[in-house]
C-alpha cells in the first residue's frame, strides 16, 4: 500500500567493502587512500533508531555539509574530493549501476585516521550542558558563571569536547582528558580550528536567521595534518534555532528532528511507548513534518530550496 509520501533510503548495498554502517552513514571503502560516505534517510531518537525513514534527509546532510565546505576551503582543510554523483561514478566505475541510488547523497572523501574526540563547540547553554548546569553549576564538572538561563548566549563560546560513543550519548569530558588523549598540541590544534569553524558558521547563519546554538566537528589526521571530516554545521550534528523566535529562559524550536521528539515523548507520557525499542511506527504527518523542518533549514542556510533537477533526483521517485 503507498504510504503517499516519497521513498527514503534506509541502507545501501554496494559493490565496495562496507567499513561500518553508523546511525545515518554507511561508509565503503574505494581504495586504500579514498572511502566513499553514502548518508541514509535513517532517523534516531532518544538513541534509538527508527524503523521508518525520513524522504530527503540523506541529500539534506551530504548537500548542506558540501556546500559548508565550499564555503570553508580557504578557513580549513577537509576531506572531501567531490559530493557531485556523476564525478563519483567516474572516478569509481563499478558505482554506474548504482547512480540513482547514490544521487545527491555521497561524498568520495580521503582517507583520514578519525581523531576519537567529538569538538563541541557551545554558543547557548543548552541540552546536556543546561542540565548539568542546573545540577551542579559546572560543565564537564568545570564551574560556569553564576545566574545562566537556559539558552543563554554564552560569550565566548565554549569548547566543550566529548568522547565519540558508537551506541547512546557521547559523554562530556574535560579538556586535560583530551590532553591526556591526544596530547597538548593536538588538543590545542582541535580547539582552534572547531572555533574557527564555529564562528565562520555562526557568522554565516545569523543574517539569514538562524543561531546555531551549538554544533560538534570531528577531524583525522592525514599526513602528519588535521582535516575536519564527516558532516559540517547541519541539523544532525548542530542546534539551529531560528533567530526571529529566540528567547532566553526557555528551550528553543530547532530546525531538526523536533517533530519527531516531540510525538515520541507524548507517545511515552501517554503510555503507548516504554522508551525502548522498537519505536512506534510513526505516522506521516510526524514524517512531513520533520523531512520539511531539514530542507527548510537547507533553503534558508544557502538560499535556495535544494535542486532536485540538478542532482538528479526527482521529487516523486526519491
């Protein structure tokens, strides 16, 4: 029976060795200086991952981290060598059966040794760091400034950095711990350039309307160098807020999954659902509404809805 809505991808199936397949990505290996990154339409929430997926996600993710990159070539080096489908295909022919499918959702990147810190980078005070905040006065047990509300801009930001978990919540950790990890150099090096990116991000949405609350970067290592690697200022790895609408003492409505939190939790209070998985099987308004809240949040970043002409995709054939 049609659901009415677009298809949406939930895994691939390539003709390359899989590496791993995460929470959203599966990441093939090409050789051994090039992994090709395909993001899915796979949704989590409350670190379980749903059955039903979200029609456009995936491109949302690939197209708005490319066209982040492009903007940041000249502030930072990265990882990727083409988000373009077709330049994909051509440099990895084995992928041509597969061009549709891989459509305006992969990235051919370079190798990188992943640096197992996640840089947070924190411009509000809000989600774990508020409720840490509201126990213990502290983030990552170091003390914050008395009298912060929640949402609160916090100037300068603050780098908050966490351990990378594979399952669940990463976990907040204190900058000698990343010391501790990957020694003073490297730990300094990762602070910088997350704050560089942070505030070339924050800089780049606040005229067109969005805060980026916070946001977490992840780098490797590449011949002695680091690149920011994976996904770069999206819904999935940043809290957009829109500007218009920002309150401080209160949460904020964010361009990303809310929807879907927010009927999981009535769902939960109502009893219908014990918090575990399996998820309840979403219905589609709960999926409208969220796939829209990602290709808004593209559209107002860039400036214009994405191109399905352009990527080859078709709207009714997703």
């Amino acid at each position: 029976m049609s659901t009415g809505r677009p298809a949406a991808m939930i895994e691939t199936a390539l003709p390359l060795p899989l590496v791993r397949r995460g929470k959203v990505r599966d990441v093939y290996a090409v050789d051994d200086d090039r992994l090709l990154l395909v993001t899915t339409d796979r949704i989590s929430a409350f670190d379980i991952v749903m059955s039903e997926a979200i029609p456009y996600k995936g491109v949302v993710l690939t197209q708005l981290t490319a066209w982040w990159l492009s903007q940041l070539s000249s502030v930072v080096e990265h990882h990727l060598l083409s988000a373009d489908t077709d330049e994909i295909v051509r440099e990895v022919p084995s992928l041509a059966p597969y061009r549709d499918a891989l459509a305006g959702r992969s990235m051919l990147c370079v190798r990188a040794d992943v640096v197992p810190i996640e840089c947070v980078i924190r411009g509000y005070i809000t989600g774990s760091a508020w409720k840490e905040y509201q126990a213990h006065g502290t983030l990552a047990g170091e003390a914050l400034a008395v009298g912060l509300r929640e949402s609160d801009r916090l100037d300068p930001p603050i780098f908050s950095p966490a351990t990378k978990a594979e399952t669940g919540h990463d976990e907040n950790i204190t900058i000698a711990s990343v010391i501790d990890s990957v020694g003073s150099d490297t730990a300094a090096t990762l602070e910088r350039l997350a704050r560089t990116v942070y505030e070339f991000g924050r800089a780049t949405a606040e005229p067109r309307g969005i805060i980026v609350a916070d946001t977490k970067f992840e780098f490797g290592r590449r011949d002695g160098r680091l690149l920011l690697i994976d996904e770069v200022l999206t819904p999935d790895s940043s809290r957009f807020w829109p500007a218009d609408s920002y309150t401080p003492g209160r949460g904020q409505p964010s361009f990303d999954k809310q929807p879907l939190r927010d009927w999981l939790d009535v769902e939960r209070r109502a009893g219908r659902w014990n918090g575990e998985a399996p998820a309840p099987t979403l219905p589609d308004d709960v999926i409208g509404a969220t796939s829209f809240r990602y290709r808004d949040a593209f559209a107002r970043l860039t400036g214009a809805p994405m191109d399905l002409g352009r990527l080859g995709l078709l709207e009714d054939s997703l």
